[in-house]
C-alpha cells in the first residue's frame, strides 16, 4: 500500500433499508493512467451507521485516508461518527446520476479495475438511462434496483479521475493543468450519450 495516494468513498444509509457502502482505490502512473479499485465493502441492513462508520474508519486508516468523499444523505449524522474517528466526511457536489454517466467511458476503455463482485457487476449492469420531458438524462437503477455499491465505486472513481472532477477537488491534473482536453473529452462524452 506504500507509493499510492488512495481516496474513498462512502455510500451512507440509516440502517434500515439500504445498504451502507465503502469504495477505496487508487490511481496508477505507469504504464497509463489506471483507475484500481481496491476494496468495497457493503454492509446490508439492518445495522448500527454507527458501528459501520467505525469498521469503515478503520479501513480508510488502514489506506492512509484522512479524508473521505460522500454523498449528502444525512447530513451531521454521517459527518459526526466518521469525525469521532479522525476521518473527515467531504461532500460530492456531483449528483449520483452523473457520476454513474462518468464511470461508463472508464469502464468502456478499461482505465478501471474492479474487484470480482457479482453485486457490484449486478448493481452497473442493472443501471438505466432515462430522458426527461425537458430532455434532461439520467442515470438510476431499474425499479426496485440498488446502487449502493455502484454508486461508492463511481465516487472513487471520481475523486481519483480528478479532471473531470474539479468542482469537489482542489488539486489539477499535471498533463492539464488549466482542464482544457479534460473539458474537451468530457463535452464529447455528453455529446455521444445525448446523440448517439
């Protein structure tokens, strides 16, 4: 685990019906840029949030992290636990839907390495694109889906894939530092998810 930066990421939920996620991955240099998704763990309701913060304080410590990325479900209450144990609780600016968007063409060009997890396989294979009356896309889970892994893994990926991440990282990618073929490679990417 020495000479890697790793980030995390944490699906929270309140224990009673949904499962509580934890994504940890890091980035490789050599030879490409390589997204490796190093652990997820979930824990499936019920369940104490509190006494999983704790066991997902431990893993992140285990990995060096200090800080950790989630989404805005709850608040304080998530905030506070993983506080209690020397972790700071960022939140994601990006909307689930989006990162799910964004995690397609690293899968698509193999920049991504996932553990074999037949739920996590499920939870991205069950994903499905929905188009709004005012033409706006979305990603979500088939009803009666979860994506509580799949959402802890899009969010690492995220926070290591910095460059089409910006709005909820302060660090600039080296081969970009002012985003432009980031941005560039992004807007294409809208482009052939909207056209086709």
């Amino acid at each position: 685990m020495t000479g890697f930066v790793y980030s995390g990421f944490v699906d929270p939920s309140g224990g009673s019906d949904a499962a509580m996620t934890l994504a940890i991955g890091h980035k490789t240099t050599t030879p490409e840029n390589q997204i490796v998704i190093d652990v997820i763990r979930e824990v499936r309701p019920p369940f104490d949030p509190v006494a999983v913060v704790d066991t997902f304080a431990a893993s992140l410590k285990t990995y060096g992290i200090s800080k950790v990325l989630g989404d805005h479900y709850g608040g304080e209450f998530v905030k506070e636990p993983f506080r209690r144990q020397g972790i700071t609780y960022g939140v994601c600016k990006t909307p689930k839907s989006d990162l799910f968007r964004d995690l397609l063409p690293l899968l698509n060009s193999r920049h991504i390495t996932l553990p074999q997890h037949n739920r996590l396989i499920a939870q991205i294979v069950g994903l499905e694109r929905h188009i709004s009356r005012a033409g706006k896309d979305s990603i979500a889970p088939a009803s009666q889906g979860q994506d509580d892994l799949v959402n802890a893994v899009a969010g690492c990926a995220a926070a290591l894939h910095k460059k089409f991440y910006d709005p909820f990282m302060d660090s600039e990618d080296d081969d970009d530092p002012d985003g432009s073929r980031g941005w560039q490679a992004y807007r294409l990417w809208q482009h052939i998810m909207r056209y086709g």
